[in-house]
C-alpha cells in the first residue's frame, strides 16, 4: 500500500509522483521512479540502473487496494476474517503500518 502521507506531500497536479535515489555507488546508481493515481489506486513506477553496462529499466504498474476493500470483497464471495498482521512476522496491525497479512476462511 502507499503512504497516503507520503504521497500527500508531492502531489503534481492530481497524480502524486516521487524519485527516490536507491543505491550510488562508483559502479552505477539505482533509481525508483513513481507515480500514484489515488482516484483510480494506480502505481505506475519503475526500478532503473544506471551503470558501466549501460542502463536497465524494470516497469511495475499495478492496482492497489485498502484493507478495508479486501475485507468487503472476502465478505462478499463468504468468507470470514481469521486474523490480520502488519507483517510476515506476525507483528501487531494498526493505524500505522505500511503492510498487512491477512488470512481468510470459510
């Protein structure tokens, strides 16, 4: 999920966009780019190395959703909540978690 916090501060003209410098070294620099659409929970980025070899591009686009929305939709094909967590291990989920695990069953 996107930090709504995050995206809040950076927003370009309805679209919400960020350049993150990942790692520079004397060999080559990593860079993500990104944009979130938040009315239709779009991200559209991409992972990109520069270096000696030349340059690569990875592209991701995908579709979010809140947790809220994926309880409704599991409601609704007659499934139940069991559990949730705000990571793989098993961590506590709350207003500020980033992530979340969640299991579902009949």
């Amino acid at each position: 999920m996107p930090d709504p916090m995050y995206a809040l501060r950076h927003d370009r003209n309805g679209v919400d966009q960020y350049v993150d410098a990942g790692r520079i070294s004397s060999d080559g620099v990593h860079i993500e780019v990104g944009r979130y659409d938040r009315v239709t929970q779009r991200v559209d980025k991409s992972h990109v190395d520069l270096g000696a070899a030349g340059i690569t591009h990875e592209p991701l686009a995908l579709r979010y959703i809140w947790p809220s929305e994926l309880d409704l939709m599991a409601r609704l094909a007659g499934l139940r909540r069991r559990a949730r967590w705000g990571g793989w291990a098993g961590e506590p989920f709350d207003s500020r978690s980033l992530r979340h695990v969640t299991v579902y069953g009949r």
